[in-house]
C-alpha cells in the first residue's frame, strides 16, 4: 500500500473503541505470531493510567533518548495524524516506514481470517498495536516505551513482557468498558502487573485503588514502588504546563531510575535534559498568541480538575479565560462542565467535525450554558474561534483562550491552526 491507500484502510477499520466488544489477548497474540512476535525484539516499558500516562511514557522515552539510547515510543490516541502514535529516537513513524508494516499487517489479518484463524477481524487498535510493534522492531529499537490503550488486562499492548510498569493517577473513565468505580477500574489497570516485572511504579492513588494495586503485586511477586508528596515535590523540573505534571515527572524519573538494575543505566543530566526539552501536544499547549490560545485535552473529571487547578493559577496574573469546549455525549460531561464553566467569563460551546459520538452544541447549551457566566453556540472550530476571539476582545484586557473537552476538538484545533487574527 502507499502511505494514503495504508491511512485508507485503517480509516476503514471503524472506530477505536466499541461498546460490547469483548476484547481478549488471543486475538492480538495471533496476529503478531505470523509478524515474527516482533513485540519480543525490543526491551520495554508499559505504562497505564487513567490520565498522564501519555506524558509519562514521553518523558522516559525523552530521557532515555538524551541518554543515547535508541528510542520508541508508542501512544494513543494521535491528535491529527496516525503515525503520531510511533515515534522513533523522538521524531513520528516516517509515511512509508507506516505503510510498508500496515501492510504487512493487513496481509498477515486477510490470510488469518481467510483460513479461520481469527474468528472475526480485529480492531482498528489491535490492527494498530502489531502495526506499532511491527514498525519498532523493523527500526531496531534498543527500549520502547508503550502507552495502554484502554484499561490494562485485555489491552492490545498486554502481550509485553516488560522490563518495568508504571500506574499513573486513576480515576472514573470509560466505565461502559472498565467497571463503573475506582475498584474495578484500578483492577484492569493493575492487569499490566504481571511475574518477570522488576518493579511497577504507582502514582499517588485513592486508597481503594492503591489497595487493589498492592494486592496484585504481592499475588505477581512484584516490588512495588508507591510514589510519595516527597518525590513529587522533588520531581525534576519539564516543559509541561500544570501542577499535574509534577506527579507525571515523579514517575517518569522514578522509571528512569530503576531502569538502571534492568541494563539501561540514564544518567541524571539526560533525565533533566530530557525532561526539559519535552513537547508533548495538547496538553496545555500554548498554541497562539494575541490573545493567547492553549490546547487542553480535558476529557473526564480528573483532567477537567487538574485544568480547573491550572485556571485558578493562571488567572492570579490574567484575566478569566474564554473557553472554547465541545465533548463527546459518552462522558462525564455535567461534572466536568461543572468542573470548567464557572472559571470562564464566557464559554463558546462548539462540537468536533465528522465525530458522530459528538454532543451536540444546542444540547450542551440547553443543559449546561447556564452554568457559564455567558455563553454561545458555534457550529465548527474555526467559528467557534472567531467568537472566541471576539469575547475575548470585549474586556479591559484580552482574555486567553482554552480549548477543551475532547482530543479530538484539539487535534481539529491543530490542524486548523491560528487561522486569521
């Protein structure tokens, strides 16, 4: 396949997730057989979490490329192109390197399901992770730094055998898929803890999670290294906005640490090189200026909590911002509106193009506009950034924006861009 024929099929896979599936490591396991298991080629690192576990694994995989390894790193979701989700010694999946493995991979899914070894096609992030895995062995990594998906025990990442495993912070999110409390959520997290794991490094957790953490290490054998206040508080300084950020860090540079004992050793100026040279998108991203325009991909309570705590610092020396927010109708859109709307002084309610899980604007308004001091309905992006712009404008001062809520609102805002001012 060419590279836009390999962005065509997985396109045409379907959507990342779908409520009901019941997902399985059979199916992963058997496609990446055939693929020569090239998840065995590579040391690694997992890492899952309900939030921050995307800036984790990039801080580790930015300390240990400044250490002079050769570096990949595996994440979801991408923000505006799919070869986001591999990136190589720091730079995204060259477009044929993507489509020379997709169809690698298709080849390997067609003859599978044409002899009945797979009882029904994969999924787009099952056909994805042995992409992803494919790719990272062809290139020669010597560590690659793999973020879940989804949960953590029947995740397509779980066939590793890592080095280390990380758990950050967890929280409600995605209860159709992982249970519908901290319990049963931490219990799929906690599935990446497996024999053969030197150590799985846990974020500052509710206790009833950290419980449930705890007793899967012990039953696995595993040592388990329970961040403290202490360590976030000396956690080494990143370019990533967000009090957060401090507790991602901690972990990160705890995983640096101990990939010392597993034959990485990363020196401490790589880890603060590293970890000050990080660019991880969508997160507090300040993408304009003029008035100023930042990205955030809040999309569940815990983000919008720890947005929340950045808009209260913030407006010490700023005005209150404008957001603009759009979601998707599957989240937990009332306590995150309660969450943001309050801090803004006025709030252009807009929705992702071409999303059909989307909220629409009229019925994000209808329910939660009167939360906002002021409010109004945008129907794309780039309307939605004209009002912004113009509410901005309307005080003493100009208000920065924020663009929240959903991913994929961020991305669309990236493509997009400044626009004009």
């Amino acid at each position: 396949m060419t590279p836009d024929e390999s962005l065509q099929y997985l396109h045409e896979l379907g959507a990342e997730l779908h409520p009901g599936r019941k997902f399985t490591l059979a199916t992963i396991a058997r496609l990446l057989a055939p693929l020569g298991d090239p998840h065995h080629a590579f040391a690694s690192v997992h890492i899952a979490g309900t939030n921050g576990k995307g800036s984790t694994a990039a801080l580790v995989a930015s300390a240990a490329h400044a250490a002079g390894y050769r570096v990949g790193l595996y994440t979801s979701p991408h923000l505006q192109r799919v070869n986001e989700r591999i990136r190589i010694a720091g730079d995204d999946l060259d477009p044929e390197a993507l489509a020379s493995a997709a169809t690698r991979v298709r080849d390997v899914v067609e003859q599978l399901l044409a002899t009945g070894e797979l009882p029904y096609p994969p999924s787009f992030f099952e056909v994805m992770t042995a992409i992803g895995f494919l790719a990272l062995a062809r290139a020669r990594i010597e560590l690659a730094v793999v973020e879940v998906g989804l949960g953590g025990r029947l995740d397509a990442t779980n066939v590793l055998a890592p080095l280390l495993a990380a758990i950050t912070p967890i929280g409600l999110d995605h209860e159709a898929f992982l249970g519908p409390d901290i319990p049963s959520i931490a219990g799929e997290k906690a599935g990446i803890i497996k024999p053969g794991i030197r150590s799985v490094i846990v974020a500052l957790q509710p206790a009833e999670a950290m419980a449930v953490i705890a007793a899967r290490c012990q039953s696995a054998g595993v040592s388990l290294h329970a961040i403290t206040p202490a360590e976030v508080a000396a956690a080494p300084a990143t370019a990533l906005r967000g009090a957060h950020q401090h507790v991602n860090a901690a972990v990160a540079a705890a995983l640096c640490r101990a990939l010392a004992a597993c034959g990485f050793p990363i020196p401490e100026a790589a880890i603060s090189d590293g970890f000050a040279s990080i660019r991880w998108p969508g997160r507090l991203e300040r993408l304009c200026d003029h008035p100023e325009v930042f990205l955030d991909g809040a999309h569940n309570p815990m983000a919008a909590r720890a947005l929340a705590a950045f808009l209260d610092e913030y407006r010490g020396a700023h005005p209150a911002p404008v957001l603009i927010f759009g979601c998707m109708r599957d989240k937990a859109v009332e306590e995150i509106c309660e969450l943001l709307f309050p801090r803004a002084a006025a709030v252009v309610l807009t929705a992702p193009a071409h999303h059909p899980r989307a909220l629409a604007p009229a019925a994000l308004a209808e329910t939660y506009g009167p939360l906002a001091p002021q409010w109004e309905i945008a129907a794309t992006y780039p309307e939605a950034l004209t009002a912004a712009r113009r509410l901005s404008a309307a005080g003493d001062a100009s208000r920065p924006i924020f663009v929240t809520g959903s991913l994929y609102l961020v991305g669309e805002a990236r493509d997009y861009g400044c626009g004009a001012p």
